[in-house]
C-alpha cells in the first residue's frame, strides 16, 4: 500500500507514465532532499529501501526556480503534483502544478531571471 516516489530501482516500480498501478495505493511516501540524499536516504533506511516505487517523468521545458540535474528531474512538489494527477484525478495534479508554475514564476522575478 505504500509506495515510494520519486527514486527508481531497488524494489519493484510501477511508471505512472503508463497510468495507476494495478490495486489502490493507500499513502505515498515522500523523500524530499537533494537527489542524492534522496537517494542516500532510500538506501540507509530499511523499512523505505523495501517499499514499491513509483517513477514519472519530468516535465520537459518546465522552467524551475533552481538549476535540475537533468532535464528529467522534477521537484518534490511537481513529483507530487504529477503523481496525484495520476493517481486521484487530473484536477487535482493541475492545480497543484499551476501553483508550482507559478511559485517559480515569481520566484524567478525576485531573483531578476525571467
């Protein structure tokens, strides 16, 4: 029932890509961090480095606030908006991207990017 996001490998996964899982999923477990603490953090805490995983794909050409590692990579809150999008409702993961949207919109502003 609990699935991990947004770390791939290890335990089975399911690409929410290719729509929900089969079963419901009960609560997502979040790691927030760095992508290597993520990574670091799935690995050392056992009772995580057993749970199923859900794996997405960035959103390509989304503008962050921060530079990502990889065009790939999505924040905790896109993994999560897109994640909620899949699993409860398009609705639901829209709203919380046009939120994101527009944090790093007015982030950017702040810092003088465009």
């Amino acid at each position: 029932d609990h699935l991990g996001l947004p770390l791939a490998g290890g335990p089975p996964f399911h690409d929410l890509g290719q729509g929900p899982p089969p079963g419901m999923v009960g609560q997502l477990i979040i790691i927030d961090g760095t992508w290597g603490q993520a990574r670091r953090m799935s690995h050392r805490i056992e009772a995580i480095s057993r749970l199923p995983r859900l794996t997405l794909a960035g959103r390509p050409g989304a503008v962050r606030a921060r530079e990502s590692p990889s065009e790939s990579t999505t924040s905790t809150l896109e993994a999560i908006a897109m994640a909620l999008g899949v699993l409860d409702g398009e609705a639901i993961g829209a709203a919380l991207l046009q939120l994101y949207d527009l944090f790093v919109a007015r982030f950017r502003l702040q810092c003088g990017k465009k």
